[in-house]
C-alpha cells in the first residue's frame, strides 16, 4: 500500500545534472512513487543565480540559500551537485544534523574528506550515496559495496574519465597528434573549456581514491593516490604500442598487495595489450575491470558522465534512500574496516616500454643491459633500429619484465648519464597482462 504524504526532497544545484534530476523526478514522479511506495516532491532548489529560467521548475522552490534549504527539519533527502569541497561538505553534514539523507555525485568531496561525510552519516542514523561520484551512470558503488561485499576484491583496473578515452582514442584510430585530438573534443562538448582536471588526471584520481577505499575497505584519500596525466602521450607512442600489440589509455589502478598487507591506488597513461577487454572502449565511454578472488573477472561499461547518465545515478540512489527512508533504515555505512597501509608508488611491481635515443655505434646495447641488470630490472624484449636520417642515431626500444616501479626510476636515472644516450624519448607502464 502507497504511503501518500510525499517525501520531500531538497536539490542542491541545478546545471547540467541538477535540471535533469528535476526534470526526470517531475515527468517521471508517477514510476518513481511506484518504486518507492510513496510520492517523491521537489521541496526546494538551491542555485546561485536564481533569474535564471529553469523550465519545469516553479520559481517559488528556487533559493540561493542552501544552508536555510538543508535546516529546514521537513527534508527527507538532500540531493547534492553542485560539487566542490565547501560549500558542500558543510551542507551535507548539516542535512545529516537536520535529519537528512544524502544523495551525492560529489567525487572530489568524498576523495578529499569522505570520512568527514562517513562519520557524520554513520552519527546521525542517515543514508549516504553516491553512485553518481565515479563512472556516471555505470552501477559500480554498489556492486562493490553490496554485491562483492562477501568475496575478496584484489583489482580494479578502468577507464573512469570520457574525455580523456576520447582524445586517446582518436589519437590511436586516426594518427593525429594530442593537441589535435583535444580540439576535437572540446568543439564536440566532451571536454571543457580549462581541460585540466581530465587531461592532468586529477578527476580519475579522485576516482580512484574512492574505489579503492571501497574496493579494498580501507581509507584512501586523494593524496594517497599517484598521478601522472597524458599531455605527454605522443602519436610515436602509439606507433610503438602498435608494434607490441597494445594501445594507450588512461587508467586508475587500483591493487591490493601480493601479500595482502597493503593497497596502492594510481592513475597514469599505460599501455594496454589489443586483446584486454578494457583496449576497446572508444569514444567517451568508461568500463571499469573488477577482479575478485570468488567471483573472477567483471566488467562494468557504459557512459561515464553527461547530465542524463549522470542523473540516472543519482535517481537510482534517490529510490534506494527512499526506500530506506520509509522502512526506518539505512543502507550500507562505511567500509573501512581493515585499515591497510597505502603503499608508495616506487612499490607498484609492473612492466615498463623504454624508448631511448641513442648513438648508432657498437657497444651500446651492451652499456644499456648492464644498466638495467645492475638496477635489478629484467629485459624482455629490445628492438634496435637506425635513424633513416641519419646523423648516427638509433632507437633503442626495450620492453621489461614486471619490476618495482622504483627500480625502474633508478635505471632511467642511470641511463640518462650514459655518454651513449642521448634520450629518454618515453617512458610508459605496460598494463592487464
């Protein structure tokens, strides 16, 4: 039986994603009060420019005072989107000391202080979601916070950033330079004006904290995760990755220790072998890789961000908490329960491709391997070939087997002070073999 006092319901922010949670809770109301059991009503936006029009939303819930909005003592759910550290966490802590659930799409809030959020949450007897903070509207939060919560995840291996898959992926399919690529996207929309957040990897970082702290029930904050962007990824990278059978993406990574005893969360460009599932995502598009001890390897793929994606998210943790709401309970808390250590990045056991320039001459080979076997870095493959221009010059491409990401650091630093080198043209991780 339908409850019929409405659970009312505050937003916080109405651009892109706001208007299309307003639109959806208004022209879908009847579904969704069918999945929850009762009405939802939208009790109050919060904006700062409140003259601007906003079709399908009366003007009189329009406000510019949030904080007033979330004290109100009536709201059942807070929506939060409007991102940021501050306001935002002031606002939800304050909705969860009002009374409030939380719906949140919010990954850099949740990354930097997410046990502020947590804590809070946990003290008032309230619901905290975020679906929508990682991987748009792709079901991965609760998967790995429900679903595998009984098995043991060792990975997490994905593409949580469409604009940077964009722009490797025309770099890969069509050979054009970097700078190029990312014109393309930004003249289609996919990524802003400032691309900084993407392309430097700061927002699959964020990301990345988040999964990791879920996947491996430990704390991870944003600090803890290494990060490297892709401006540096060149169509000679591409070319290379080619010749060993594998492409380039941008990828968090996420890993519980052989041992068990630590994490490690990162995100880099790597190389990726042609056969991985992950190597033919194209587009805009996200897909997370989950392996697990019990359940093996998962996939999960789709459109990583975008107002309608995004807003299915945050809809789908609003029927959740509502449901919650109506049964007097709560969803699944916190679960950082094991408190792992997250290890440096000159602990990260992987394999590494090494371009180097170098002099066409005899010798050099030999001076090369003796650098990497004195740094305890073993070879796999090397492939020599001269300059078709000339000037006494070759590539020197070597390929190594899995080795401490520390090792590495100091092989290159060697090999650049050899007389013979007179490079290091790239330097790139090979990953998900």
């Amino acid at each position: 039986m339908m409850r019929t006092r409405p659970l009312k319901v505050a937003l916080l922010g109405c651009g892109v994603v706001g208007s299309e949670v307003a639109r959806i809770m208004t022209t879908h109301a009847d579904d969704l009060a069918a999945r929850i059991g009762a009405p939802v009503e939208l009790a109050g936006v919060a904006v700062r420019r409140p003259s601007k029009v906003r079709e399908g939303i009366p003007q009189e819930l329009i406000t510019t005072d949030a904080t007033a909005l979330v004290q109100r003592g009536d709201i059942d759910v807070v929506i939060e989107v409007i991102g940021g550290v501050e306001p935002a966490r002031t606002l939800i802590t304050t909705a969860f000391e009002h009374g409030a659930s939380v719906v949140s799409a919010n990954k850099a809030l949740l990354a930097e202080d997410g046990s502020t959020l947590y804590a809070a949450a946990e003290k008032h007897g309230k619901d905290l979601y975020y679906e929508a903070a990682v991987a748009g509207a792709i079901p991965l939060i609760r998967p790995l916070r429900e679903s595998l919560a009984g098995d043991k995840v060792n990975r997490v291996l994905g593409i949580v950033n469409g604009t940077t898959n964009f722009v490797l992926d025309k770099m890969d399919s069509t050979g054009a330079g970097y700078s190029e690529a990312l014109d393309e996207a930004t003249a289609l929309g996919y990524a802003e004006a400032d691309p900084t957040a993407d392309v430097e990897g700061f927002d699959a970082a964020a990301k990345a904290a988040i999964l990791a702290g879920i996947a491996f029930h430990t704390r991870v904050r944003l600090d803890d995760v290494y990060r490297e962007g892709m401006t540096e990824v060149t169509a000679a990278d591409f070319a290379s990755a080619k010749r060993i059978g594998c492409t380039i993406k941008l990828l968090a990574i996420c890993e519980r220790a052989a041992d068990g005893e630590s994490v490690t969360a990162r995100v880099h460009p790597a190389m990726i072998p042609l056969s991985h599932p992950l190597a033919s995502v194209r587009g805009a598009y996200n897909a997370v890789f989950v392996e697990a001890e019990a359940a093996g390897q998962l996939m999960f793929y789709g459109p990583g961000a975008g107002g309608s994606p995004t807003a299915s998210a945050v809809l789908g943790d609003l029927v959740a908490v509502c449901r919650n709401r109506l049964n007097d309970a709560t969803g699944p808390g916190e679960s950082a329960y094991t408190q792992l250590p997250v290890s440096p990045m000159g602990d990260v056991v992987t394999r590494y491709h090494i371009s180097l320039d170098v002099a066409d001459k005899p010798g050099v080979l030999a001076q090369v391997a003796t650098v990497f076997a004195e740094h305890g870095v073993s070879i796999d493959t090397v492939r020599q070939q001269s300059r078709q221009d000339g000037g006494g010059e070759a590539s020197l491409v070597v390929v190594t087997h899995r080795a401490p990401d520390a090792a590495l650091s100091g092989t290159v630093e060697a090999l650049r002070k050899l007389d013979t080198v007179r490079g290091v043209a790239s330097i790139m991780r090979v990953e998900g073999e």
